[in-house]
C-alpha cells in the first residue's frame, strides 16, 4: 500500500434507481493534499464526494460496485461501520446548514455523539482550535452561545467547517462551499483550506475553475460521469491530454 | 330569457356568501348562547367545590380533575405509541407495502365511531382485564381513539423537519436514532404539542366512549382504579335526567372554554411553528 | 457496536408502528366475538328487516332503527352538504386570503364543540321550534337531522376547501384566460377537478353521521318505531346501544353488540369508499 495515498477509487461505480451516475472511476488521492474536482453540472462529482463519506447510503435505492478504500480498506465491505467512517471523513456543504442551535453547540455536536462525550474543559478547547482554524474565532468568540442561525452566509459556512474540524476528521470533503459566498469569504476559506492541508486531506469538488486553479494541488476533471482526466493542476489548466478537459477549461463549455 | 353570466355571478357569490354566513352564525351562535347561559353559574366555588344532591347543587371540582385526569392518562399512553409510529413511518423506512398497511390501519381506527370505541372498551378492558369501570380503562379506551390524531400530526411534524439537518448530522457520525433525538424531534416538538393539544381536546369532548369505560362516579378518585365523571358526562347526565338546566349550562361552559382554549393554544403553536419554519 | 443499537431501536419503532394495526384487530375481533354468534344463530335476515324490538320477549329486530339511522343520516347531508360545499367554495374562491385563513380556523375550532352541547342545544332551542310551528313533540327525525347537518359542516368545510385549495391555478387562469366570469370559471372548471375530494369528505361526514350517538339521544326522541313522517321520533342504531347497554343481559347485550357490528360495517364500507374516491383522483 501506497502510504502517499489516502483514498483510492478502482472501477467505482454508483447506481441511483438503476441509473449510471459515475462510471467505473479510477482515481487515488494523496493525503494532505487538496484535490479539486471540476465539471460540469450533472458529471457526477457531488455523487463522487458523497461516496466517500458514504452518504448515498441514505438514498432509498442506490448500489455500487467496483472499489473505493480509506486507508487501503475497503469502505463498502459489507462490515465496514459507516457511522464511524463519518466520524472520520467530514463534509461541507454547498448551503450553509448550521443546526438550529448556538455556534457553541453546532461545533461540539460531532465530538458529542456516540456516548462518551469529552468533558467540558476539552470541548471548550477544541471548539476555540476549530473556530480558529476555520479563521471564523475572532469574530464570534464573544457570542460562542447565540444562534448559529444568526450568522451571515459566508460565517454560517465556516461554522460547518468548524463542525468538521472539531470532529477530527481525516479527511475533508466539501461540494462547491462557496457558490453562494461573497469573494471575501471565499478567500477566507480558502484561506483556511490551504493552511489546513498539511494536518488533513481534503476533496474539494467546484464549479468554478479558477478556485480549482487558486488552491489545488491536484485536479480531476469529471464529466456526464466519467473521469475524464486527473494530475497536477499546472499541468490539467495548461497542457491537458484529453481535448474534452481543454474544452471545459478555457471555456468552451460549462 | 337568458340570464348574462354577470348577473348569474353575482346570484351565485351572494347565495354562496349566505350559506356561509348561515354555517358560522349558527356556530357562533352555539357557542354565545352557552355561554351566555352558563357563565353566570361559574363561580369560584362552583369550581371549587363537590357535587351535592346529585348535581342539582354544589359545584364540580371533582368532575375537573376527573377531567384533567382522562386525558392525562391517554396522552401518557398515546403519545409514545403515536410519535413512536411517525419517528418509523418518517426516520426508518421508505414507502413500501408495509407502510401502506399501517398508515391503512391508521385511518381506519381514525373513522370508528366513538361507541364502538365504548363497545370495545366496556368488553375488553372493564371485563376481560378485569379493570372495571375506572380512570384505567377509559384512558387505555381514549388512548387508541387519539391514536390516529397523534400519528398524523406527528408525522406531519416529522416531515416539516428540514432534510438538510439529517444530512448533516448524518455526515457527522450520527446514527438515525441520535439523529431522530438529537435534531429531528426538538425540531418537531411544536407540531407535535399540536396534536397533543387536539388529542386532549377529544378526549375531553368525548361522552358515549368514556360512560361505558370510566363509569360516571363523580366524586374525586384516590386510585387508577377509581371510576371518574368527566364534564361532558356530568354535562350529559344534568341535562338528560333533568337534574339541574342551570347547572348543566354552567358545567357546559366549561366544557367549551376548555375545549376553545386547547384549540385555540394548538392553533397558535402551529401558526408560531410555521412562521419560525419560514425564516 | 453501534450498527446493532441502532439496529434494536429500529426494530422498537417497527413494533410501535404496528400498535394503530393491531388495536384496530382488538377491536375487530372483540365486536365481531360478542355479535357475530347471535347474528348467526337468530339469522341475519330477520335481525335487520324485523321491526319488532322487544327484547323481554326476545324478539330483536333492528329496521326501526336502521331506517330512523337512514332517514336522519339523509337528512343531515341534506342540509350539510349543499352548506358546507358552499361554504368551501365561497371561502376558496370569493374570500381574500387573509380573511380565509381566519374564518377556516375559526370554523374548525368551533367543531371542537362537544356532541353533547349540540344536543343540548338541539334540545333547548330547536325542539321548541319545530314543536310549535310544524307539529310534533319536536323531538324528531327532523330535529336530530339538522343538529347533525349541523355538526358535519365543518368536516366538509375543511376537506373541500382543502381539495378546492390544490386545484392548480392554471386551471383558473385558462378559464379566465378565455373569458370567463369568476363563477363560471369556478363551476366549470374548479370545482370538477375538486370533485373526488368534495365527493369524499361528504362521504366521511356520512360516516360521522352514522356513528353519532350522544346528539341523537338527546334529540331524536328515542321511540323505537318506524317513521312515517320527519317530525316523528325515533331511535337510531347508534341511540339503541347507549341507551340499553347499561341494563343488557345475555342475549339482549348479545344482540347490542350485534348492532355494534352492523354499525362498524357501514362505517368502514363508507370510510373505504371515501378513500378510494380520494386516492383515484391522486392516481390519475
């Protein structure tokens, strides 16, 4: 096993009611790195992501076949634990959606599942650690116990990432998290993302190529399900080998 | 002679509107002349104090608790079953053969008639369990007629959950059931104190059921096993027998403040549930 | 660890789920045990075309009763329907929102009134009435008619003006669209796709109709006879129980819950129809 390699696709395919979402892909990403994804709408990039966290799983009628590994195990074996896989694998979402309760309670709610809650003390450390982290603690550290739901767009989506932060997860996967997000909060979690890449690895999958190009260290471009190309991303945003990929980048379609 | 569809209009929004006056009239006018009858005879210790000479005199005290009682006893068994049922149908499957029978089942036991409930009651639990007629029986006995009421207000709850707080507390390690306590149900109270609201308010209103299951005792009851006297019974018997008019307004009034006042509280939660929904 | 917790309280709430299932067999099976044998044994025939009720000497004939539950039943959708239809449509259709999202409550508050006051009220105030201007003792098929028709208004109010409220707009729209007056367009169009729903809740209201007891006791006059004319009293089916319950033995209680029977049959008959009226229109 290739200890470079964090999580690896081999001929994995997703199923919705019968229908092809992704196609046999075939991918490894390295950890403590960031990998963006890009495509177009429908390539099935958000059905990638929540693969490897396992939440297609809460779709009624969905299948898969093929591999897909977390730290060379196999994640849909049939005694592979999903809850504890989330515990490890944490996502943020395109919306903001902060649990309808304080800032304080939406961080400490991941480290508060499972029964044996930490104490007191330690969730007030790592709920600073994670604020801060998430460049969000200086500005609510004097309201840490009002509604989360009270917080501006681009605050409410680095409360999520605190979420995911204070969960110690391994890996981060996040689905477009600044489509609705003004370009200053943008560039804090971007920001946050590249000083967090050195202690997690994290998917980061966007419609917007630039940000791709601003903060990834590898890209995988996606499209109508199917891997189309992945590598480096100096070399995806200006030498591709597919023409379908220098199609998407410069513009062509999206 | 042919009448110009203008006109024809205004004829039929004008006998509609009637007709609709006509039905909130007479309902309005139901409830003024209760209580224009009965609010006289409320006084404190009407409310305080027992039943004399069968009821021709005296006050209801014992017949309130026994009224507050019922309920209490119904809902502490409906509601764990009711909610229990919409957590399942809405948090622990998909729409399959299996649901259809049970939400089937539901609306069916949703449209029995209160006496059979009192058939049923009288046969199984005041004789074959042995309770007799008692606080027991006729909470057990109201506990399924409500059952329907909570299901669907709970599930109704459920559903007004948002998805997206079960995705996120999914992707964060939680298993349904911490999902279900942790997120969905505190977000689903309100809707479902709704339904318990409208489920005590049956429970109260309701006569033929509670006369074959808790008897019509009406002094105040020292154990489960106690026959009580709710109002609408005591209301019934007053005025059937021909005891006491005056009193049988007065405990009417009662019955029906206190059966606008749950409804009106029900109402309320929900319209508060809705607007904090919208936000 | 944590797959099989989770996995016990699924299994839990499968069990509570099944509590509204399996009480409706309980009471199933309880009415059908204590009736079923009598009907079977006195014949089902002469149990509900005889018009002899006299149970000291055992002779249990339950068509007064049937045919005072009918004559009533018909009476109050008589009055209930066309009123509470109406009503439906002029809140749906004629009432700005605001002003229907007030009176629609409001309405089904009021039908939070308990039976016994309707009665009571029935008893009070409208007896007199009949007695005095048309004849009668007052208590009377009449008198337990209105009461109910009364008492299902709002029941037909709330499901039409729900079934009237899911008629998409665009149906209106085209009417208008072509010129159509507001009525026209109401009931051309509207109220042809609200059918199956205004249809189904006059259905339940029958239902309800059927299984009301408290009101009819006080009302309806209680004389077990075949009626000849609306201001004539009369014992209903559901009036029957109440009153002779408490003072039944043997055979007599026997052939009470045998009506119990005959009652849940209807209502479930009528209650399965509305369903299905209801759960076509979805279909199509």
């Amino acid at each position: 096993m290739n200890s470079l390699v964090k999580i690896a696709a081999r001929g994995f395919s997703v199923f919705f009611s019968g229908n092809l979402a992704l196609r046999s892909i075939t991918l490894e990403i390295h950890r403590n790195a960031i990998l963006g994804i890009i495509g177009p709408s429908g390539s099935g990039k958000t059905s990638f992501l929540r693969a490897i966290n396992r939440l297609n799983d809460l779709h009624p009628d969905s299948h898969i076949e093929g591999v897909l590994q977390l730290d060379g195990e196999d994640i849909y074996h049939p005694r592979f634990d999903p809850v504890a896989l989330r515990k490890r694998v944490g996502m943020v979402f395109a919306l903001p959606i902060p649990l309808p309760l304080s800032i304080y309670e939406n961080v400490v709610y991941g480290p508060r599942l499972g029964g044996h809650p930490p104490p007191r003390a330690e969730l007030d450390e790592l709920v600073e650690h994670s604020l801060r982290a998430a460049f969000l603690w200086d500005e609510v550290k004097d309201r840490l116990h009002t509604s989360g739901l009270r917080l501006s767009g681009g605050q409410q989506q680095r409360l999520c990432l605190a979420r995911v932060l204070a969960m110690q997860a391994e890996v981060i996967l996040l689905d477009e998290p600044c489509s609705g997000l003004d370009p200053i909060s943008t560039a804090k979690i971007e920001e946050a993302l590249t000083a967090l890449k050195s202690q997690h690895t994290i998917v980061l999958v966007t419609n917007n190529t630039k940000q791709a190009a601003r903060v990834a260290d590898k890209t995988a471009f996606f499209l109508m399900g199917e891997l189309v190309e992945h590598g480096p991303t100096r070399q995806i945003f200006t030498v591709p080998n597919d023409k379908r990929t220098n199609d998407y980048v410069t513009g062509r379609f999206g | 002679m042919r009448i110009p569809p203008r006109s024809t209009q205004v004829i039929a929004v004008g006998l509609l509107g009637g007709a609709t006056l006509l039905t909130v009239a007479v309902l309005v006018f139901i409830i003024v002349f209760v209580l224009d009858k009965g609010l006289p005879v409320v006084t404190w210790s009407f409310l305080t104090s027992d039943p004399e000479d069968m009821g021709r005199a005296g006050g209801i005290f014992p017949i309130i608790i026994g009224t507050l009682l019922l309920p209490l006893l119904s809902l502490a068994i409906a509601l764990p079953l009711g909610v229990g049922t919409a957590v399942y149908l809405c948090e622990y499957t998909r729409e399959t053969r299996m649901t259809r029978v049970i939400r089937f089942g539901t609306d069916c036991l949703a449209g029995i008639p209160s006496i059979i409930f009192g058939l049923f009651g009288l046969v199984f639990f005041v004789g074959m369990l042995h309770m007799g007629w008692s606080l027991l029986s006729g909470g057990l006995t109201l506990a399924i007629m409500i059952l329907p009421t909570i299901i669907r207000t709970s599930e109704e709850a459920l559903r007004a959950v948002p998805q997206a707080y079960r995705e996120v507390s999914c992707s964060m390690g939680a298993t349904r059931w911490e999902t279900v306590r942790k997120v969905v149900l505190p977000n689903a109270l309100p809707g479902i104190v709704t339904g318990v609201m409208l489920g005590a308010g049956r429970c109260i209103s309701e006569t033929a059921a509670v006369i074959f299951t808790a008897g019509t005792v009406a002094s105040m009851p020292t154990s489960a096993f106690d026959s009580v006297r709710t109002m609408a019974v005591h209301f019934y018997i007053l005025a059937r027998e021909g005891i006491s008019n005056e009193n049988a307004y007065g405990t009417a009034a009662v019955l029906i403040l206190a059966v606008l006042l749950l409804n009106l509280t029900a109402y309320w939660m929900m319209h508060a549930f809705i607007r904090r929904r919208a936000r | 660890m944590r797959l099989s917790g989770d996995k016990v309280a699924q299994c839990v709430f499968l069990a509570i789920a099944f509590s509204a299932i399996a009480s409706l067999l309980l009471i199933a099976i309880f009415i059908l045990k204590e009736g079923l044998p009598f009907i079977l044994r006195y014949g089902p025939w002469n149990f509900l075309s005889s018009a002899d009720w006299r149970p000291q000497e055992g002779a249990f004939g339950i068509a007064p009763m049937i045919v005072a539950s009918l004559w009533i039943t018909a009476g109050a959708m008589l009055i209930g329907a066309p009123l509470g239809v109406a009503g439906a449509v002029f809140l749906s259709e004629f009432v700005p929102r605001p002003v229907m999202r007030v009176i629609k409550p409001t309405i089904e508050l009021l039908a939070g009134i308990p039976s016994v006051v309707y009665g009571f009220i029935g008893v009070m105030v409208l007896a007199p009435l009949i007695r005095n201007h048309l004849g009668g003792p007052g208590l009377s098929v009449l008198a337990a008619a209105v009461i109910l028709g009364i008492m299902v208004l709002p029941t037909i109010i709330s499901i039409s003006v729900d079934a009237i409220g899911a008629v998409p707009n665009s149906f209106r729209e085209g009417a208008l669209a072509l010129g159509a007056t507001r009525w026209q367009a109401v009931h051309m169009v509207v109220l042809k796709a609200a059918r199956s729903g205004i249809i189904a809740s006059i259905i339940l209201a029958m239902g309800r109709a059927v299984g009301e007891t408290m009101a009819v006791i006080m009302v309806a006059g209680n004389t077990i006879r075949l009626p000849h004319s609306a201001l004539e009293p009369v014992r209903t089916l559901t009036a029957n129980i109440a009153i002779e319950m408490s003072a039944a033995t043997g055979m007599h209680r026997q052939a009470l819950f045998a009506t119990g029977v005959v009652l849940f049959v209807v209502i479930m008959i009528l209650n399965s129809l509305a369903m299905t009226v209801l759960h076509r229109k979805v279909g199509r």
